[in-house]
C-alpha cells in the first residue's frame, strides 16, 4: 500500500528489535552471576561460558542490530539465543502457550529475517559495503 521496500522497511524494525534485545540483555550484563546461576538450575552444564555468550549475544548483539552492523551475523546468533528460550517456554518450563514465550517468539522471527534478509541499504553493513547486507 505504501510502496516500502525492505531496504525502508528494516531500518525502523532492526532499531526497534535490537532496542529490544539490548534492553533485555542489559540484566543479564550488570548481574551475570546471578544469570550463571540461573543458567545452572536450568541444567546448563558450563553455566559460566553460557551466560556470557548469553549477556554478550543480547546486549552487545542488539546494539549491533540497531546500527546494522554484521546483520546476518549476529542475527544468527540472536535466532539461535530466541531458538533456545522458546524451546525452555514450551518444553521445558510447560509454559505450551500460556504465556510468557511472546516476546521470545517475535525475537526469534525478527532475528530469522535479518538473517535471510539482511540489513538494509539504510545499515552500516551498507555504509561499510560489507559483503553480506
């Protein structure tokens, strides 16, 4: 209807999704051993390792994405680090759909588009002329 083309498109969700991952990792970087503990009453065997790569992937991961920097990259690990909640929400944490998986779901498809689809020409992947945009 209104003629947007990705490259328009993905420049207000990729600051708005990565807003949303940096915000919700920001917990997880100002307290990590409270999210290693977490981590190991979840099951995870090397809680430490997990933590950090969780803290790191959604804090510094979602800023990247709202600059739209190594999109596809990170992405990918953002899709991988959503793959993970939403299979604790419905399989392990009996949630099904009750509640609660929502915003994890909405991460995890957003993610998965700026993998398949890049950033954008509006990103610094393209300002950059990085390869995979």
């Amino acid at each position: 209807m209104f003629g947007l083309d990705w490259n328009t498109a993905s420049l207000p969700l990729r600051i708005g999704v990565g807003i949303l991952f940096a915000v919700h990792g920001w917990p997880k970087i100002i307290d990590l051993k409270k999210q290693v503990n977490w981590l190991k009453k979840e099951g995870f065997i090397i809680a430490p390792f997990f933590a950090f790569c969780l803290a790191a992937t959604e804090f510094f991961g979602g800023i990247a994405l709202a600059f739209g920097f190594l999109t596809q990259i990170v992405a990918g690990l953002l899709f991988i680090s959503m793959a993970v909640a939403l299979y604790k929400h419905i399989f392990s944490w009996n949630d099904k759909f009750k509640g609660g998986y929502e915003l994890a779901f909405i991460l995890w498809t957003s993610a998965f588009l700026f993998v398949i689809l890049g950033a954008g020409h509006y990103s610094l992947d393209a300002l950059l002329n990085l390869p995979f945009f």
